[in-house]
C-alpha cells in the first residue's frame, strides 16, 4: 500500500536505511552497560553488569556497524541531493546507475570493518564509554603498541590498526563529501534564486503561467536544500 509506494522512492530507500542502521545503533546504546563482563579490568564502571565476552562483542558488533552505517547514509543522502538538485538526475537514473553501489557501501564496508575488529577480538568494553565498542584492552593501549594487552593478541593489535585507518578513512572522505555536497546544493540554489528574480522582473503577461511552474520548481529546489542541511 503507501509504504510500499513510499520507498518507490530513492529519497526514502535511503532513509529507511539511515533508519535501520540507527535502530541498531541505538538499541545497543540503550544496552548500556548491562552485556560488559563481570569479570572486566574496569573498576570505575558506573552501571548494572551483567554479561560476559560474547554478549560485549554483541553490543560492540551492533553499535559499531549501526553507527558506521549510519553516517554512511547521510552522506548517501547528501550527494542524492547534490545529484538531484545541481546535476539535474532523475529517480529513475540514480536507482539504476548509482543507488545499487552506494548502498553496497553503506552497507558493506562497515559490516567488513565491524567483522574485522570481531575476529581480531578488538570488541571490548571501554572505561569513557557506557558500552561496548571497538577499542583493545585495556583501553590505554590503543596507541601504545608495546603495553601488554589482554585483548586482542600482539598480531591482532597490530592489524586493529586497520580498524582504526577505516574510521578515519571513513570520517576524513565522508565528511568532505557531504560539505562539498551542501555547498555545491547551496550555491545551485542561490544561483536559481538570482535567476528567479532577474525573470519576474522581465516576465509578461503572457508568460504567467511559466513564471507560476518556475516558482514551484523553485520552492520545491529550497525546500530540498534546507531538508540537506538538516540532515
């Protein structure tokens, strides 16, 4: 029914899975420190513990892949709006040409990544954070590389400097993206507006029922713009 007609609808496939990834983020969040070990180094853990390794690595798992996915989205979304706005593509070629490899990203890498820091054992709990996530024990090793830790092993801890060159990758190329994006679907939109104006001035008569199309193209363009900049 109307669901269904909605994600029809590039703008809300991606929402939905903005959504999903931040559902997921968040129900691991809301865990708080409930799946940390009973036995953890962590005296000064503020909170009810309750689990053991496997339910940290679960929480870690949800949160870091939920999180990572998330961010993901925006900045699918961001360059959904620059593609649509400024370069003028239409639902129908960016769901064939684009949308099926972005997702793939959005989906992909931080599952890979999330996967990763598993398997190397780099899902732990965290003393500065109220739940498990991807960090080695203790949490001051994490950038001396000669202090024992209990989790993950010497050669673990050396290929968990892949997880940490994802997220800064990953942050450095994302963010760059959707700031680039804004301010390219900023200024198509203030040139618009200038051109907008310059034709009401020179507009006759005869041409009011194109002035009226051109106006809600245009509102239609600034309403996209400020739903961007909210995202």
């Amino acid at each position: 029914g109307r669901s269904r007609r909605k994600l029809q609808s590039v703008y809300h496939r991606i929402l939905l899975g903005m959504s999903v990834g931040d559902i997921v983020a968040s129900f691991a969040m809301a865990l708080s420190t409930l799946p940390m070990p009973t036995d953890m180094i962590y005296e000064q853990v503020q909170g009810i513990v309750v689990g053991n390794t496997a339910t940290c690595e679960a929480q870690g798992f949800l949160f870091f892949f939920g999180s990572n996915a998330t961010f993901g989205y925006n900045v699918f979304l961001c360059f959904f709006y620059l593609c649509s706005i400024r370069y003028k593509i239409s639902d129908a070629q960016f769901s064939k040409r684009l949308e099926p490899a972005l997702h793939a990203l959005a989906i992909l890498l931080p599952l890979g990544c999330t996967t990763t820091a598993y398997v190397l054992g780099f899902l732990n709990p965290s003393p500065i954070d109220s739940w498990c996530t991807a960090v080695p024990l203790p949490y001051f090793c994490i950038d001396d590389y000669s202090c024992p830790a209990l989790r993950p092993s010497e050669g673990g801890r050396e290929a968990g400097r892949f997880v940490r060159l994802f997220l800064l990758v990953n942050l450095f190329v994302g963010v760059i993206v959707m700031v680039a994006s804004l301010v390219l679907v900023t200024w198509t939109v203030y040139s618009q507006e200038k051109l907008m104006r310059m034709y009401i001035r020179t507009a006759h008569r005869h041409n009011e029922r194109r002035l009226a199309l051109v106006q809600r193209r245009q509102e239609f363009a600034r309403d996209i713009m400020k739903q961007a900049i909210a995202y």
